[in-house]
C-alpha cells in the first residue's frame, strides 16, 4: 500500500463521513433534550428525495437544498406532536417516521418522474459542485501538507466544510450558550427546568427542530453532492449508523466527529477492498458493512467504557399538578 | 381512573386510528392522481375475491400472526423487540440447515424440527440483546436494530458464499427435497371436500401459527409466568418488590419473542420458496410491530390485524400490477397504522375519554 493509497481512503472517508456527520449531530440536539430519534434514517431518506426532486425542477442545488431541510423539518414536527405534545412512545413514533419516509419517496417519485422509485440524474447546477481551495495547487507538492490540505481537505462540495463547522458549532451552543445549558438540561431533569421557570415543551420542540435542519443538509449531501440524484431507499441504514455513532460519541460533538470519521473509514475501505486481505484471514465486505453495529454492541456491551444515555431520554415529560 | 369501558378501549381506538390511517392512505392516492375508490376495489377482489387470492392473504397473514405475538410478548414485558427482523432471518438459516442436510423421511417430522431450529435460532439471536439490556442495562431498541443490521450481513455472506450451490449465481441456497413439501390450504381443505386453489402458498403453518396465539394466551394469562412477565411489564418497581427477577424475566420474554419470531421463517422458508433466499422476511418484523399495536399485545387480539396486513400486503401487490400505484404504498399505510395506534394513541384516545365522562355525567 503507497501513499496515494491511503490518501484515496482518507479522502473518501470525509465524504462518506458527512451524511453520518449530519446526522449524528441532529442526533445529539435531539436526544441531548431528552427526544430519543431512531427516526433519523427516515428524515436522511425524504430529504435526500425532496432535494434531489426540486433540485432536478428547478435545476438548483440550494432550492434543493432548502426543500430537503423543509421536508425533514416536517417529519421532525410530526415526530414533536407525537411525543412532545401527545406524549407518545418516542421509538414507536420514530419507527413509524422511518417507514413513512420509505414508503412516501418511493410512492411521490413513481408518481412524479415514472422511472421506478428514482429522480433523473442530476447535471450541472443541479448538484452542489466540488470546490477548490485557495493555494490548494501551490501546496500540492509540498510534502504532508500537500497531502493533508491539498487532497484530503481539497474538492469536496461545500457541504462536507460546513459539516466539519457544525461541530465546533454544536460543542459552543451545548456547552457555552444559555440555550445550550437549557438544553442539556431538558434532556436530564426537565422537572428543574419546569420550576425555573423555562417551557419544557418550547425547548424539545427547538431541539427537534434543529435535528430536522441538519438532517435536512444530511439528506440533501447524499442526493445532491455524494451522489447524482435520488434512488429508493438511498440512505441504505445510514441513520441507524448515526445512532450508533452518538452511542459511541457518547452524546458529545467532537466524539461525534471521531465516530463518524471512524464508521466512514469503514465504508471506504470496504468500498475500496470489497474483500480485505489481512494476510491470515480475509474479512469479507460483509463483515465491514456489519462493524459498525457489531462496535456499537461492544461498545454498549461496556467493554470499553459505560455509554450513559441523557437520563430523561424517552420519557414524555407531565407537569405536576 | 376507568374513563371508558373495556370496548371502547381494546375496539373503538384502534378502529378509529385505523379509519384515519386509512383516510390519510386515501388522500396521498388522490394526491398522486389514483381513485382510492377503485383502488380499494381491486385490494379487495385481489386477496378476497378467490381462493387464490386467500391463498395469498392467509400466508402473509401467518407470517404476520407470528412476528406480532413476537412483538407482543416483549410488549407485555414492556420491552420493545425492533429485532424480530433479524431474528427471523436468522430462524430462516435454522430452517435452511435443517431441510438441506438432514434426510427427512417425511414432511411432518421436518416440519416439527425445522420449527425447533427457527425457534432457537431465533431465541439465540434475541439472547444477545436480552442479556445486554438484563445486565448492562442498554436499551433493547439500539441493540435489536444493530442486530437486525448485523443478521442482514451475515445472511448476505453465508447465501453468496457458503450455501450458495456453485452451479448458481442466485444467492439462494439449493432448493428443499420435495417431500419437504408441506401441505397446502388446497390439501387440507381438499380432505374436507373444500375446492382450495392449488398456487396460494397458505399452509399448514397457518394453524400452527393459530395454535401460537392460544398458547401464548394461556401462558400469559393462566400461568404464574405469564403473571410475572405482565406484572414486570406494568410496574417493573412493583414486580421487584414481589421478590421477581427481572433478569429472568427480559431472558425470558425476549427468548420467547426471538423464538417466535424466528419460527415464521419455516411459514416463508419451507411453506414459501422451498429454499432460502436473500431478504426472505419481507419487513414481516416491522408489520409485526404494527399488528401488536393494533391488537393491544394481546394474543388474541392481534389475529384480526395479522389478517389485515395480510390482506394490504396481497392486495398491494395487486394493486402495483393493476394500477400505477407502487407495492410501497403498503409501507406507507404501515407506517400511518404504526403513528396513528402507537405514538398518537393519546390523540385518538383523549377526546374518546372526554367524550364518555361526559355521557357519563350527564346519565
């Protein structure tokens, strides 16, 4: 294995890294407020649709963009009146979500473009292009450097940057922003939060709200940016990978970044090696597509370390009377 | 506080739920510039209009039959089982070893072992789960959906690299003896004089899966089992103070689930294809969740749902063939069917209550 070998990995586990970025993060608004959302992969799939589909009618990317957002913001929503407002189980509800989403797309797309669950490919402006950045040519041939900035950071679209940005981002809303207290705090005692005086109801709704945006982006990457157009059931578990990722981030951002880096490397090399060859056995893709799960299972196994999930995570909160 | 009688509870809220679900079905039909109308013609003629679309409904519905109870029984321990997908891909490799390598004289025998290999591999399957949540307390929703992702992975290799015939590119395993065969409606039926159509793959599993939901009713709600899983799932504190374990109690109840699971594979394994194929559970795990949502998790109670999905499920494929309407369209009345029953029971529910203290007090 030479150099340009594994800068062909590293590059391409940034790109598969940023759907599961997007989503891991929306993961940890939500759950870090106490909303758990395995509806993740749902809300991944029918902006992935929607964005491809209006990207495709009006031939640009970022109303694609914004009608993913939108769409994945509506899912968020219905998952909010669920159990926020009607105090719902919020796995069951996340499940119905996920089937909604898979269901919906296929059904609209069919009936929309007759081409058997799938939007025309995307050309020109239509997808989100691969950007340049500055001096990227003039450090290519400087040694690491080159490497690092000019090929693993350089030609991605613009989404995969603002995904690395998110998680700087998030770290400073949880951790430093008076909103971000509230919100940790909804998620372990909504109770004191109550009697301080703050709607629980209005900051679980924020919360879900900002999950729906950058699940929204997430979707809109996949249709518009990682590939060109949208096929059935293209976010392929992706959302379920983000829940797992969280686990393993144990709900905080930069562990976040870690861990979708980590299952990304994953995908690339079993992309790259559909059979890997470790000299004494040779793992087969299947066993790659398997490992994150299987790391997750580990992981919560508490083999390594204790996972701790927010501790009003799941439970619908009622106001005492 | 009882706020409304017993049937309003376990037949008025489900109903209504369903009718709504239904309405919303119909709305996105119309939207997508279908009659609904008609298209609820043709559901119907297609799974109920012959006794080759029962032939159909009645297999989806046994699939249906046991991957609810499954989802029941955790249910009534208050567990919620995602798993049952994996699990039954994992009973269908039971199955499949036992129909490809054990010479069977005769279809009974076969039929009787490959249930006790479904069952426990799918028993073994849920186990992992179950003791993670029993010991390390990590929540079973993750860890049943991790391992449905990680049954699909593992099916996918041992079907295009280990039971795959090498004459075959399919990645399938090799097709069942014939006196595997089990019988069909058309059979059974023909004994008792009864003209069955011969292509509907509704078998004898059909009964066994029937005989499932008594059983489960009497271990539920006639054994001190039973007792101890409903009393877990109602107030785990209390059930503690009783002096009942609750590690024995989530082994006990997932294994059963998983088991159950699991032994719907021999229906859409042996009953089915004769062979074990890729994806050969359908999403029966999640319609199983939908159905004991309907059937409030009770043995009995979720046969009339089974039997509904089995009825979407050979209707919707009609449907795809007869109409520009996709086979996805069922997912999406699943879907809404799941929302309406499970997550929104509280918006259905509380008007419903309103409305009978009201009837009450002015009585």
């Amino acid at each position: 294995m030479d150099i340009a070998t594994f800068v062909q990995i590293f590059e391409s586990t940034l790109r598969l890294a940023t759907p599961l970025l997007f989503a891991c993060l929306a993961g940890l608004f939500s759950e870090r407020a106490g909303i758990f959302d395995i509806g993740l992969e749902g809300k991944l799939l029918v902006a992935a649709f929607f964005s491809a589909s209006i990207a495709y009618v009006t031939g640009s990317a970022w109303l694609g963009l914004a009608a993913g957002i939108g769409a994945s913001v509506v899912f968020s929503l219905i998952h909010g009146v669920a159990s926020i407002t009607f105090r719902g189980n919020q796995l069951i509800s996340g499940v119905a979500i996920n089937f909604l989403a898979a269901g919906m797309t296929v059904v609209v797309a069919q009936s929309w473009f007759q081409q058997g669950g799938r939007t025309p490919p995307l050309v020109g402006d239509a997808r989100f292009d691969r950007l340049s950045l500055p001096f990227a040519n003039a450090l290519h041939d400087v040694p690491v450097v080159g490497q690092i900035y000019g090929q693993i950071l350089n030609q991605h679209s613009i989404l995969v940057y603002f995904g690395l940005l998110c998680v700087p981002l998030t770290w400073w809303v949880l951790y430093r922003t008076r909103f971000g207290l509230r919100l940790r705090a909804v998620g372990e005692n909504p109770a004191a939060v109550d009697t301080a005086g703050i709607s629980v109801v209005r900051l679980r709704y924020a919360a879900i709200v900002i999950a729906g945006v950058l699940c929204g982006i997430g979707g809109a990457y996949l249709s518009t940016a990682l590939a060109a157009g949208f096929v059935k059931d293209m976010s392929a578990g992706r959302g379920y990978i983000a829940l797992a990722a969280l686990i393993f981030a144990k709900w905080r951002p930069w562990h976040a970044l870690g861990a979708v880096l980590l299952f990304g490397m994953l995908e690339a090399i079993a992309n790259r090696w559909p059979n890997l060859d470790l000299g004494i056995i040779t793992l087969p893709n299947q066993f790659m597509t398997a490992l994150p799960y299987i790391l997750t299972v580990v992981i919560l196994a508490g083999f390594v370390g204790k996972a701790i999930p927010p501790r009003a995570g799941g439970e619908p909160y009622v106001k005492e009377r | 506080m009882k706020t409304m009688p017993k049937w309003a509870d376990v037949l008025l809220v489900p109903l209504i739920s369903l009718v709504i679900a239904f309405a919303l079905s119909a709305l996105v039909i119309l939207a997508i510039g279908e009659d609904p109308v008609r298209a609820m013609e043709l559901m119907v003629t297609g799974s109920l209009g012959s006794t080759y679309g029962w032939g159909y409904t009645l297999y989806y519905t046994t699939n249906f039959l046991l991957t609810g109870l499954a989802v029941s029984i955790a249910f009534q321990a208050k567990l919620f089982n995602i798993g049952g997908e994996g699990q039954a891909m994992i009973g269908g490799l039971g199955v499949a070893l036992v129909c490809l390598f054990i010479p069977w004289p005769n279809w009974w025998l076969a039929m009787i072992a490959a249930i006790l290999a479904s069952a426990l591999f799918g028993a073994m399957w849920a186990a992992i789960p179950a003791w993670l949540q029993a010991k390390a307390g990590s929540h079973i929703v993750i860890t049943t959906i991790m391992f449905n992702f990680i049954a699909a992975s593992l099916m996918n290799y041992l079907l295009s690299h280990v039971l795959r015939p090498t004459t075959s590119m399919d990645p399938a395993t090799a097709r069942f003896d014939n006196v595997l065969r089990l019988p069909r409606l058309h059979d059974i039926l023909g004994l008792v004089g009864i003209d069955f159509s011969r292509s509907g793959p509704a078998n004898i599993m059909l009964f066994v899966a029937l005989a499932f939901c008594v059983l489960a009713y009497v271990l539920l709600w006639r054994t001190r089992l039973g007792f101890e899983i409903r009393a877990f799932g109602q107030s785990e504190a209390a059930a503690h103070y009783a002096g009942i374990s609750s590690f024995k109690i989530i082994m006990v109840a997932m294994l059963i689930s998983g088991a159950l699971a699991g032994t719907m594979a021999v229906n859409s394994v042996m009953g089915g294809p004769q062979r074990l194929v890729m994806n050969a559970v359908e999403g029966a795990g999640f319609i199983g969740i939908a159905v004991a949502l309907m059937g409030r998790s009770h043995p009995i109670g979720i046969i009339a749902p089974a039997l509904l999905f089995g009825f979407l499920f050979q209707g919707g494929s009609e449907l795809a063939i007869e109409t520009s309407i996709p086979r996805d369209m069922i997912v999406i009345i699943q879907a809404l069917v799941i929302m309406f029953t499970g997550a929104l029971d509280n918006m259905v529910r509380r008007p419903l209550e309103l409305l009978f203290l009201a009837l009450r007090r002015r009585a």
